[in-house]
C-alpha cells in the first residue's frame, strides 16, 4: 500500500474522533508539536523508527517523550498506535493529511495556483 493511502486513514480516522468529541483543534496542536519536535530532533525520529533498535525499548522511549510533551490520552494512544502497527515512519504524512482535513472542518480549503 502506497504510504499516502496509508498516511490519509489515519489521518481520516483522527479526524473523525476530533469531530465527535470537539477537540480536532488540539489534535492538530499536538501533531504539530510531535512533527516539530522530531524535526528538530532528528536523533529522536531515528530512534523510534529505526528497526536495529530494540522495539521495547523504542516504545518506551517514544512513550516517555509523549509524557514530557503532556499531550492527551488520545494522541498519546493515536502515536503509540502508529508506532504498534509499524506506522511511525509516516508520521510526518499522516500530520500533513491531518491539517488539510482540519482545515477543511474549519471551512478552510487550500488551493494550489
């Protein structure tokens, strides 16, 4: 499966439980943060996604980043989710994907020129 379709279901689904229980706002916020903080991390991004790595210890360490970030039980269950199903390493897609359909909730629609 192409990594777009993939990135888009999670995003999707994300999104659907933003609308039901009126927090998708804080879900972007937090997404946005993760993405940002792995950007700026780079050694970070590696180490949770890098398969040499023990995958508990990965886990824990992705956990325990989620904690300090002080993010909600569904991000924190939404991220630890991805990493479970071997999706962290679109993360990044899945955010992207996520902004544009928050947006889109908002009455927000891009376009390219």
């Amino acid at each position: 499966m192409r990594s777009s379709a993939i990135a888009r279901r999670y995003a999707k689904a994300l999104i659907l439980i933003g609308k039901e229980d009126g927090k998708a706002e804080t879900y972007r916020e937090e997404l946005n943060t993760i993405v940002g903080l792995m950007d700026q991390e780079p050694l970070l991004e590696q180490s949770v996604s890098n398969p040499l790595f023990n995958a508990k210890g990965r886990r824990n360490a992705l956990a325990a980043v989620l904690k300090k970030l002080d993010v909600s039980k569904i991000m924190n269950s939404f991220v630890l989710l991805l990493f479970d199903k071997g999706r962290i390493k679109f993360l990044r897609d899945v955010s992207n994907y996520y902004n544009i359909l928050a947006d889109e909730l908002k009455g927000i629609i891009r376009a390219d020129l």
